[in-house]
C-alpha cells in the first residue's frame, strides 16, 4: 500500500497559546515571549538577559500572524497573502512554507493534527 503524504498546503496553524502579542495602529505585530525556566532565571540573573524579548514582525509577518485563526489552512493563508500583496509577495509559496516553519521551529505556531500542543 503507497504511503500517504501531506501536502503542507492543507496544514492548519495555531498560536502557541502560551505566547501573548500585539498589534500597533499601523497593523505590526509584536510577539511577547516570556522565558521561564530555572535556566532563564540564571541568565537574567547572572547575564542580565531580559525576562521577556519583543519579537517584531515585518508588513508581511504581520498581515500573515493577524490572519492565523485556528481554521483556514496554509494554502488558504498563501491564497489571503496574494490579495492583500500582489506582486510583491512573490515568490510566494517559496517563502510562506520557510517563514512558517521558522515560526514552527521557534514555536510560534503549531500546526492541527500535526504537532502535540501544550
């Protein structure tokens, strides 16, 4: 029996729901990420490392991280991106499959029935 592959086109991404962000007036997004942890508290302590970074997010990370809702797919987020860029997002399957496994590998997102969430 042949393997069944996925496309990640149909992958559904979530928030990690332990992340908190915003957005300004102009639509940027600002990821908070709080470290935690008995390693983190020697850090801050020791090499004064900050107890929460500020991950900002670009026009393109932004309008992609506002459009996240837990239900349209990747290929339906590719599809949204088109619309709003034109142009100037291509190439872009290319480019959204890198950025959401940057945010996968970092652990912004998670993706349904792929990933374990916490």
């Amino acid at each position: 029996m042949a393997k069944k592959t996925k496309n990640y086109l149909d992958f559904v991404p979530v928030y990690n729901p332990e992340l908190e962000w915003t957005a300004d007036r102009d639509g940027l997004v600002t990821v908070h990420i709080m470290h935690k942890g008995v390693c983190a508290a020697i850090a801050q302590k020791f090499f004064h490392t900050p107890r929460i970074s500020h991950i900002h997010l670009d026009r393109y990370g932004s309008y992609l991280w506002q459009q996240i809702d837990g239900k349209k797919d990747v290929g339906q987020l590719a599809d949204e991106i088109r619309a709003h860029f034109g142009e100037a997002a291509e190439p872009l399957y290319d480019r959204l499959v890198q950025y959401m496994q940057t945010l996968r590998n970092h652990r912004f997102i998670f993706f349904l029935g792929k990933d374990r969430m916490k």
